[in-house]
C-alpha cells in the first residue's frame, strides 16, 4: 500500500522541501495526479528524456487579479481590436506553440502535450488565444467563425477550485501573449477565481504585475482557493 500510495504521490510535502523546490522525481502525469499536484502547490517541470521532476519553488511568483499591470501601449492596442480573443478554441495548438517557442524557459515535452491535452478534454486546462486577421480575398467572415484568422499567440494553464496556475505562453505577433494574458486575467476576475499562479517570474511576467510570495503564503492562499466549488472558467 505504501508503495501504492509513493506512485501516487512522488512528491513530499511542500513545507519540507528546500530552497530550490525539488519536491520529488518519476510518479505519472495522469490527470488524477496533475489535479492533486496542482491543488498541493506542486508542478511537474522537466526535460524531453529525464526523469518527471516535481517543483514547489520559494519564492512563488502571482499575479494578483487587481493588480495586472497593462502599459498605455497594450492598452491602445487591446482597445485598437487588432486581436481577437478567444478561449478554449485552439488549446493543442497553443501549448505546441509554447514547446516550439518557449519563449519562458519552459520546456513542453511530448509527454507533457498529451498529458495536458488529456487534462483539457476533462475540463482542468484552459488556453486563451490571440488570433490576427490574415490577408481576404473573398467576403466578410461570419463573427463566431475563425475562418480568415492567424494564431498570434496563446497562454495555456490548469484550473483547480478557484486557483489558475498558468503554464506557459507565446507569442507569432508582437503583443500576442500579451494581449492574450491581459484577457486571461479579465476572466478570471469575472469567473470568481482567487489565485493566479504563474510559479515562476520571467521577465515578461514582471513586466505585467507578477511579484514573489513566500511559500508559506502562497500554500496557505492556495488551500482557501481551491475550497471554491462553484468556479468554472467559462
């Protein structure tokens, strides 16, 4: 039983581990096993070929729903409609856009695409899309078709209660991440979420409001958010 339990669980608890945040290594990424991770404050982050490597890193990087910061040039070209916003539409090609990019230092294995995409038909993995109008010949489009649409970027993450722990993102256009994180965060906001994990800073992300929180805080944060049953990112 206990070895039963070690493979459903290959990570100890977050409270116990160092600074680096290597929590554990092997175990699966069955959706029952990314679901209870991500609702413990653990990830999976790892390289094509290594063994699964489990994270809960301290610091831990959010973006607080209220406090996103858009510049007065996002914010033009946000209001310009240049992009259109989408959700859940192209989630496949939004995380193979972040393995062909990688434009954070996340590296998306093969693995971890059907790992994910299992995830999303099962209603735990969102993406929000950017799309950009392509070159028409013919006539105006219909509004809810993407027919005479480019992808231009994409952000991708896992909902759990009322947390959203984003994954990863990129970009074809300029601004085309952007855009499309400024528009996840709206929707979260509206949805009732309470916790935005982005685990991580990058540069890009701290340019846009992510700050560092000690473990200790974002555990405790973490455990009142995902109590919340009645969040749907719709």
């Amino acid at each position: 039983m206990k070895d039963a339990m070690n493979r459903r669980r290959p990570w100890v608890s977050p409270e116990s581990a160092g600074p680096d945040g290597l929590v554990g290594v092997g175990g699966d990424l069955r959706p029952s096993t990314l679901v209870r991770g991500y609702a413990e404050g653990v990830f999976p982050w790892f390289n094509e070929g290594d063994p699964i490597l489990w994270w809960s890193p301290d610091p831990r990087a959010v973006i607080e729903l209220d406090g996103i910061h858009i510049s007065h040039s996002l914010a033009r070209t946000i209001r310009s409609g240049r992009f259109r916003v989408t959700a859940n539409c192209a989630f496949g090609d939004v995380i193979r856009g972040c393995a062909d990019c990688r434009t954070d230092g996340t590296w998306v294995t093969r693995q971890m695409i059907e790992a994910y995409e299992e995830l999303h038909r099962l209603g735990h993995a969102h993406s929000v899309e950017t799309w950009v109008r392509t070159e028409s010949k013919g006539t105006e489009q219909k509004s809810d078709s993407l027919e005479g649409w480019t992808l231009a970027g994409g952000i991708y993450g896992v909902s759990v209660g009322g947390l959203f722990a984003g994954e990863s993102m990129f970009f074809r256009v300029s601004d085309g991440s952007k855009v499309a994180l400024a528009a996840l965060v709206e929707r979260l906001k509206t949805c009732g979420f309470e916790l935005f994990d982005v685990q991580m800073r990058t540069e890009h992300t701290t340019r846009m409001g992510a700050t560092d929180i000690p473990r200790k805080d974002y555990l405790r944060r973490l455990r009142e958010a995902v109590k919340k049953t009645n969040v749907r990112f719709a």
